[in-house]
C-alpha cells in the first residue's frame, strides 16, 4: 500500500515542475480532487495538461482511500488550507475544466 501512494506523490511532485502540469497549477491554491477523479488522473498514466509531453508517462494505477489519504496529507502539508470538493464536477476532466474557469 505505501509503494502506490509513494509512487502516487512522486508523480504529484514531479507534475508539479512541469510547466503545463495540473497539479502545478493547482499547487498553492484551495482545492484538491476527491479520490474518484485524482484515480481517473492516475488511471490515464499521464498528464493531459502536460502539453509538451515533458512529464512522461507511467505506468496506471489508483489509490484505495487509505493510500488517497496519505497522498492528501502529504498535499495538505504544503497546501494547508486545501480542502477535497467536487467542484460540482462529474470527472476529472470537468474537474479540471471547472478550477480553470475559476
């Protein structure tokens, strides 16, 4: 269980560095996609945002909520004031679109 959420939050990490990469861009500020959507993100084994394909690909995975939990620690200990929200959304795609568009 703690290889996937490791796994997990070196990709985050790693996104973060990319110039198109979402999580860079969502990096600092309030919001953090539920396990549903981060999974869909994980699941497609790269960054559609990732315009430059600079972040690579990997191989696709999810988290169960206990490895989506540490992932979320780990987010918070740098985002302290993120929170989980839907954003009303209905995938990540939307999700996205949605945090964009604020």
């Amino acid at each position: 269980m703690k290889a996937k959420s490791e796994f997990a939050i070196r990709i985050l990490s790693d996104n973060k560095k990319v110039m198109h990469g979402i999580f860079r861009f969502i990096n600092g500020e309030k919001y953090f996609p539920p396990v549903e959507f981060i999974n869909e993100f994980f699941e497609g084994g790269s960054d559609p945002c990732d315009q430059d394909c600079l972040m690579g690909e990997w191989e696709p995975f999810s988290l169960l909520e206990e490895e989506y939990q540490s992932v979320f620690n780990w987010w918070l200990r740098e985002n302290p004031d993120a929170v989980i929200d839907y954003l009303n959304a209905s995938d990540w795609s939307d999700w996205c679109v949605t945090l964009i568009e604020m």
